[in-house]
C-alpha cells in the first residue's frame, strides 16, 4: 500500500498542473496554514491593509486580519453577498499571479487587491487585501447604497469613516509588495513540491530496494547453486544453505567459524595461488578443488569477483558455485574409454598389419616350396628335398609361433584367459621353459645356464608364467650369435618381491628402442640373427601378463653388448634353504628309451596319428592305436600294461576329457599326456583335473614330446622293465 501511495504522488507531481490530478493537492500539503496565517498577519500589521487568503472559490484559507467593521457589520451581512463573502473581493485578482489590480468600488473610494499563490499555471490560493479608502468621500452615493442594501444609514457612514485611508500611491506600492510576496510562496509551494517528489522517490527507491534486497535474498537461499561471501582473511561471512549442503556442514553458523585456507582448500597453499592467478578476476569460471567437512575431495566450478573500497583494497570475496564432481568424474571416465578405443584402434591396426605382413610371408615360403615339390619332385635330389623339408618346416614353425601369439593376445584381450594365482616353485617353471628351447639353442649353439634357488616360490599363475619364461628365453636365443650365451637367474629383492633375470650376449639394442619396446603403436620388430622372424607381440604378451600379476618389466641393454631382461613377481613368503642349481639335468640317454615302453595313442586325426607314431615308434616295444575316446578306454582296460596314453582332447564320441576321467576309475598309474590344436583357455587345468599328467599343445614338437617323456620314465623305470 506505502508504495502504491509514494507511486500516486510521484505521478501527480510529474503530470501537467492543469490536468484534473492536481485538483488533489491542496494548500495544506505545500505549505503549513499556521505559517500563512502568521505571514498574513505580520503583512496586513506593516502595511496597515485587510488580508485574507482565500482558495480560489473563495473558500477562506486563513482567519481576516484588520478586518474593518464596514465589512463584518454592513457589507457581509448584506444578501448581495451573502452566499459568497470574499466571491466579488477575490475576483479582481483572479487569473494572474504577477499582475495586481487595483479597482474603486461603486460604493465610492474603497480599494482592494489580490496576487495568486500557484504551483505553475495551477492556482492554489487567492490573497486579498484592502478595505483602505481614498480622501474622497461621497456621502450621498453611501446613502444610497445603505437604502439599498437595507441598513442604517447613519451607522453605515460612521463604519465608512472608521475605515484607513491610503493614498493611490502608497496602495501602489503595497501592491506590489503582494504581488512579489505571492510570488516568492508560489516559488515555495513548487520547491515543495519538488522536495515531496524527490522524498516520494527516494521512498519509492527505498521500497525497491527493500523489495529487490528480500527477493535477492530469497533467490540466494532457495538456489541450487552455492553462495558465498569470503573475507582476505580466510573467513566466510555469508554462505547459502547449499553451499552449506555442498561443504557438507549442519549448520551456517558451523561453517561460518572454520578456516578457508586449512579446512577447506584440499592444501592451503591452493587458496593463494588460486589468487595470484586472479587478481583482478570478474565472472570468470574456475574450475578448482575443495575438501567437506568429512575429508571428501570435490570439484567446484565457481564464478566469482572482488568487493573493493574506495582504495582499491579488497574487502570481500564473493561468488556463486556449483559442485561438477560427477561431471569431472564423467569425464575422466570419458577420457578413459577414449583412450581404450585409441588402444583399442592401435591394436586392431597392429592385428591387421601383422595378418597382412607377417602371417602371409611364412604362407608364401610354404606355398612356393610345395608348389615346387608337387610340380618338379622327380627331378629334385635328395639334398634338395632334404632342404625343401627344412625350410617348410621353418616356415610352418613360425607360423605356427604367430598364430600362437595371436591367439594369446586376442584371448587376453577379449579377458578370456583363466587367471588363477597359486603358490609354485619357480624352478620347474623354468626346467621345462628351457626343454622347449633346446633345440633352437643347440642349432645355434648357445649355453644356457641357470642360477635358481631350489626352494624359491612365486605367487603366480603357472600357465601365464611359463608363457613369459618361454618368451623371453625364446627372444634371448634368437637374437643372439651362434657361440653365444644364454642365463636365467632369480633372486629376492627389495620390496618383498622375486626378481626374475634372462641374459643374453646378443645383438643389444638403442635406448630409442627400449623406450619403444612395449608400445603397440610403435614398430619395433626386427629379424633374429639368423633371419627369425619377429613381430613383437610376445613382449607385448609378456608385459601385460606380468602387470597382471601387479609386477613389472623392464630391460637393460647397449647395442652389441646384450640384453637383460628383469621382470618381478610377489614373493608369497621369506624364502628358506635356499640352494642354487647352476646346470642342467643330464638327460638319460636315448639308447634307454628304444623298445621300452607300451605305447596307446588316441587321435582321431590320421595325419596327427601318422606324425605321432613315427615319433615315437623307436622307443616303444607295442604301438596302440584308436580314433575315439570310447575305444582309448577298451584299449585301457583290454591292456592294463599299457605305460603311456596320448590322449587327444577333441574326438568323437567321447572326448580326451571324459576318456581319462574314465580310464582313472580302473587305472591309477598309467601315464596320460593330452595333446589338442585348440589350447583353449583352461584346457590345460580341465586335462590335470580331469586326471592327466602332463599337457601339450599341438603341433607338437618331436623333441618336446621326448623331453616330458623323459620326465616321467627314469633310469630305475627301465631297469625294472
């Protein structure tokens, strides 16, 4: 209501003085009729003139001053003028508040005046003055008028001469006083008037500002968004209930008492130079970090300015936040997953680079040679076959070791490689890592050696670490000269972890190389010293199953002067009796084995069988041969003398898995070595769970064979047969 009333004067103060709304302002709101009254009053004492101050209707304003009895008793009493007093003495001066008019009335010699007091064209109030006469005196024309109006006469011409007489001239100037005094109140009353509409307003704008203050201060605290008002000191002097949600405190009056730089900053030193990169920021985004009152890092983008006196000195510190933890958050999953679909791109990129190149180069030699043989056979020599076996046989190898490494590396991957971690003894792992290797190292002639600490355990997956050790014993030889040397050592080191080292007196390589090593993205391949060929993919392979078992790898090497490979493993426990084996097993010789063993082997694949028997028909004293599971268990039981099963995995009927399950029902001791081409992940658990001894991977190798063989029939086994 205050406000509508302020608005109301405002816009009666502002609108044209002739318009109907400025009927409303009256004398009294302009002026105090006490002081008129006293102005009237001290006018008509120094001029010795009547006065009265009328509203233009004629209506008095103020009380008569010096009024005469010529008017009181005779004049007002008339019915000439009865309905309105001062109606005929205030209309000479109607109309014009700068001109005065002076005018003898027909009742002879009587003068009178009037000035109007006006706020611009708008006149106010009338002041009138008079009832002063002239030294003429016409008795008869008052007579007159006396019969006229229907009073004494005689007592009318006594009152007539009781009234002042003033010369034309001295009324004159006494008009003139009037008309400049009317004046000046005219100038008042809009000076007034101006100052009631500069309070109006200024009301008005304390209004408003009321208004906007309670509506600022609603929107502050219902917002989402936090706000805050901070000190230099480090103290917050004003904060909204979301800012006290987003800090994580119960109250405002809680969070008000902690301080800035020690319990909200994550580190103090955050805070000053979060200020020293912005000393003169205005409504600019920042993006920085806080910590609740429970510990809690969050992310806060905030827009925030400085509060400076007159001085330019800093006073407050205020801005608006919001908490975009999640949004940071999203975006470090975002960037994470961008940078698992680079990886993800590189690797196919290196897949489809290898499938082009390098499995096609091993294809070709294969193709080429084959082509050779079947087309001009009858006019090759037996060196020449010799030679051409050699070489497909190379060929097919590598291939062979590609197509594994892929395999691997898809598997790994896609997560489809079983990982289960146990307690194992590191120096079988390393035995049977090296026997795969022996021959490549004996056709180039290199030593290799062992430092292993008999009792030393690891806690690792044994099919993944036997991966690696056969890795990198397999890199160590092939790029090192004929003649030259390979060694595999282990030892506790610091950090409670087992320190696996595979030196070779190779080739070496730059610093450049090793920085590039592990990458996908890099090429870093190269051919062996006698042209093996080399993808890359197994260091690769070795990396991410060593970072699997939280260790690491890594390499040192100079060019020409060898590599060291180091990889670390956990240690399960402090090692104990420790004892180094520095050679290898001497190997029973091969006269032993010939016409020993009784020998069944169950593989559904006629060229697989056909390769299997030639291998191992020289050391057997019976060969057995079936094509299903079903039949390898009759064969077992037909024959409980039987010494060695090799048990295809995949066969009709009944698979590998399930014939050994069944043959261990009958027979507890036979010896069963499963072969398959899939090496599927868990293959190698599910054939040992299911009760066979030993695993091998096809194409199986002649000497590999021999070797896990070896293993299991000793010296006393042939002695007692």
């Amino acid at each position: 209501m205050k406000k509508e009333l302020i608005n109301r004067n405002i816009e009666q103060i502002d609108k044209n003085p002739d318009s109907e709304v400025f009927n409303d302002i009256q004398v009294g709101t302009v002026f105090s009729l006490e002081d008129l009254q006293r102005k009237q009053d001290l006018f008509s004492d120094a001029t010795g003139v009547a006065s009265i101050i009328t509203y233009p209707d004629g209506t008095p304003i103020t009380r008569p001053s010096n009024f005469t009895r010529i008017f009181s008793d005779f004049l007002f009493k008339s019915d000439k003028v009865q309905d309105n007093k001062y109606h005929s003495f205030s209309i000479p001066g109607i109309g014009d508040s700068t001109i005065y008019r002076n005018q003898e009335c027909v009742q002879d010699g009587l003068l009178y005046t009037s000035a109007i007091i006006s706020v611009g064209e708008k006149p106010l109030a009338i002041w009138l003055i008079g009832q002063v006469r002239t030294e003429v005196m016409n008795e008869s024309c008052l007579i007159g008028y006396a019969n006229e109006t229907g009073v004494n006469a005689s007592d009318f011409l006594l009152a007539y001469k009781e009234v002042p007489v003033m010369l034309a001239w001295q009324f004159d100037k006494v008009s003139k006083m009037l008309a400049e005094f009317a004046g000046e109140l005219s100038q008042k009353a809009f000076n007034s008037l101006q100052l009631k509409k500069q309070i109006a307003e200024h009301e008005k704008a304390t209004v408003l500002l009321k208004e906007g203050e309670e509506k600022f201060k609603l929107l502050i605290e219902t917002m989402p968004n936090g706000f805050y008002r901070t000190t230099p000191g480090g103290y917050y002097v004003d904060v909204n209930n979301a800012m006290v949600k987003m800090l994580g405190y119960d109250t405002k009056e809680e969070l008000l008492r902690v301080y800035i730089p020690t319990d909200i900053y994550v580190k103090p030193e955050e805070r000053d130079d979060f200020e020293r990169s912005n000393e003169d920021f205005i409504s600019d985004f920042e993006v920085y970090r806080l910590k609740t009152k429970d510990g809690r890092i969050i992310w806060i983008e905030d827009n925030a300015r400085y509060i400076k006196d007159a001085d330019g000195r800093t006073i407050f510190n205020e801005g608006i936040c919001r908490d975009i933890t999640d949004r940071k958050q999203a975006e470090a999953e975002i960037k994470l997953q961008n940078q698992e679909l680079l990886k993800i791109n590189t690797e196919k990129d290196k897949f489809f680079s290898i499938i082009a190149h390098d499995l096609r180069s091993p294809f070709n030699s294969f193709l080429g040679l084959t082509q050779i043989m079947a087309e001009e056979l009858h006019g090759l020599t037996m060196d020449e076959i010799q030679k051409f076996a050699v070489s497909m046989r190379n060929s097919a190898t590598n291939l062979f070791r590609l197509l594994e490494n892929l395999l691997q590396w898809s598997r790994i991957q896609q997560g489809l490689i079983p990982f289960r971690q146990e307690y194992i003894q590191l120096l079988p792992i390393v035995n049977e890592s090296i026997e795969m290797m022996l021959e490549p190292a004996k056709n180039k002639n290199i030593e290799i050696s062992k430092d292993i600490p008999y009792h030393l355990k690891v806690f690792a997956d044994r099919n993944i670490l036997e991966a690696v050790v056969r890795n990198l014993i397999s890199n160590a030889i092939k790029f090192t000269h004929k003649g030259g040397a390979v060694s595999i050592s282990a030892k506790v080191a610091v950090g409670s972890c087992i320190e696996v080292s595979i030196k070779d007196s190779g080739i070496g390589m730059s610093q450049s190389m090793i920085g590039n090593l592990f990458r996908l993205d890099v090429q870093t391949n190269r051919k062996g010293t006698e042209d093996e060929p080399s993808t890359g993919l197994g260091l690769i392979l070795c990396k991410d199953f060593i970072e699997k078992h939280g260790g690491r790898i890594w390499v040192n090497s100079e060019p020409g002067k060898g590599s060291v490979f180091h990889f670390s493993l956990p240690l399960p426990s402090p090692p104990a009796n420790l004892k180094s084996i520095n050679n290898l097993e001497t190997p029973v010789s091969d006269d032993q084995w010939i016409g020993k063993l009784k020998i069944l082997i169950a593989e559904d694949d006629q060229t697989s069988e056909m390769y299997m028997t030639r291998v191992v028909k020289t050391y057997s004293k019976q060969l057995i041969t079936v094509n299903t599971g079903i039949d390898a268990v009759e064969a077992c039981r037909a024959h409980p003398d039987i010494d060695l099963v090799l048990m295809d995995i995949q066969m009709p009927e009944m698979d590998g898995i399930k014939a050994t399950k069944t043959i261990r029902t009958f027979n507890k001791d036979v010896i069963i070595i499963a072969q398959t081409a899939f090496a599927m992940s868990g293959d190698k658990t599910k054939a040992k769970e299911a009760g066979c001894n030993d695993y091998l991977t096809k194409p199986i190798k002649k000497d590999e064979l021999l070797t896990m063989i070896r293993r299991f029939f000793t010296k006393t086994f042939f002695e007692t047969k």
